[in-house]
C-alpha cells in the first residue's frame, strides 16, 4: 500500500491482535518452539513501531492466555524468561517513544519479579498518549467478565449500588478495560479462525480480519493489508445500511 493510498484509509482508532503461530512457525523450520516465541517478540516490536506510525491510538496484543498456563513447564519457563526481557530492555525505548504500556489480566500466577517489571513499565509510561498499548497476559475474557460480576455483586450487596442502576455503561465500568473503546479491528494471524476467549465483551461489534501469516512473520504490510480489508467493511452496528 502506497503512501496516498493509506493516507485515504479510516485507521482504527483500537486493533487488537491475537499473535498466533509462533510455534508452528518454529516447527515448519525444524527449530524449537522458543525460537518461534523469539522471532514472535520481533513481530511485536514491528507491529507496535507501525501501528503509532499509522496513528493508531489503542494497540491490545494477546500475549499469553490463562490456559497457557496449562502448556509444558519447559515452554511457560521460556515465555517467563522473554517477558523478563521484553519489560527490561522494552519499557524505556517505549517510554521514549511516547507509548503507554499497561498489562491486563490476572498477575497472581506471576513471580514477584515480573509483577514488579509490570509495574515498573506501568508506572513509566502512564503518562504516554502517542499509543496506548495493551498486554493481555495471563487472560480469559471468561475470567475477566466474572471478576466484573463479582465486583459489581459486592457494590450492590454494600448498597454502593442499586440493581436498577446495572446497565451496560454501569458493567462495562468493571471491566479490566474500562477506559479503553472497544476494537474497531480484530486480527489474528495464522490462519485459525477463533476468538480464543479474548475480549470476548468488547468484540461485540468489532470487525474481525483472519491472516495466514504465522505470527513471526508479521510486518507493516499485514498490518496495512488487514486495516485495507477493514475499510472494505461496513460496520453498522446493528443498524441498517444507509
């Protein structure tokens, strides 16, 4: 896509990506699955460098799910050890690009260590607005929609709240991403073709784009390909076409 032609596109304000197929990238190669989660965080990198290039204002990235966990211990040690490396030698390169980071999902199966390096990353950047970047690590939309109800029960049982009051406005409030829009753009590379309990609240009206690139082989032209695609859309809302 030339200059002139992206410069007439609509850029989502929100994309979410799902980063899928790192280890199918490694397998096709004869190489192990942490060579793919390697070249994966190249992919990130990129696409975060494209996406403030192009304007984007939300960028949420599904990193590592709460099912992950549930991988070989072996794996989970080595995506431990690049989250480590991705936050120390990440955040400040970031912060000087102007981009926020925050990181949703559940941190208590985390090591003290990294929910420190969140934090840091977190408290660095809060005052970032170029790009407002979303890790989803150790979450399930599943989850994260029953830690609101939760929430939600309690303000209600300590009359904080009235039932009457609950309506979507009032729920969305307690969610993880309360302050952040909902996804104009769902991608997610490697072909499958799921949601993967991601966003699984917010996607509601968001269009979704299916890539067969494997994840570490994504670049600013996948990137730019899927928001052309997303201009070809008619997003209506429920509502009918004009």
């Amino acid at each position: 896509m030339t200059v002139t032609e992206l410069s007439q596109q609509r850029i989502p304000r929100h994309i979410a990506v799902i980063m899928d197929g790192n280890g199918r990238w490694a397998k096709s190669r004869g190489m192990p699955r942490t060579d793919g989660h390697r070249r994966g965080i190249d992919a990130l990198k990129r696409t975060v460098e494209a996406a403030g290039d192009l304007g984007v204002e939300y960028l949420t990235l599904f990193g590592f799910s709460s099912e992950n966990w549930k991988r070989p211990s072996g794996e989970v040690d080595d995506l431990m050890w690049l989250l480590r490396r991705f936050l120390q030698s990440e955040t400040a390169r970031m912060h000087e690009n102007n981009v926020r980071i925050r990181v949703i999902g559940d941190r208590s199966s985390f090591s003290k260590d990294i929910v420190a390096l969140i934090e840091n990353s977190e408290q660095m950047t809060a005052g970032n607005d170029r790009l407002h970047l979303t890790a989803a690590l150790s979450y399930g939309g599943r989850q994260e929609i029953v830690t609101a109800v939760r929430a939600l029960a309690e303000d209600v049982a300590a009359s904080k709240l009235t039932p009457k009051a609950i309506d979507e406005a009032a729920f969305e409030g307690y969610l993880a991403t309360a302050d952040i829009p909902d996804p104009d753009l769902l991608i997610r590379t490697s072909g499958e073709q799921r949601i993967s309990n991601f966003l699984l609240w917010q996607i509601a009206y968001t269009e979704l784009v299916f890539s067969d690139v494997l994840w570490p082989d994504f670049d600013r032209g996948h990137l730019e390909s899927a928001i052309q695609e997303y201009n070809g859309r008619e997003r209506r809302f429920g509502a009918v076409a004009g």
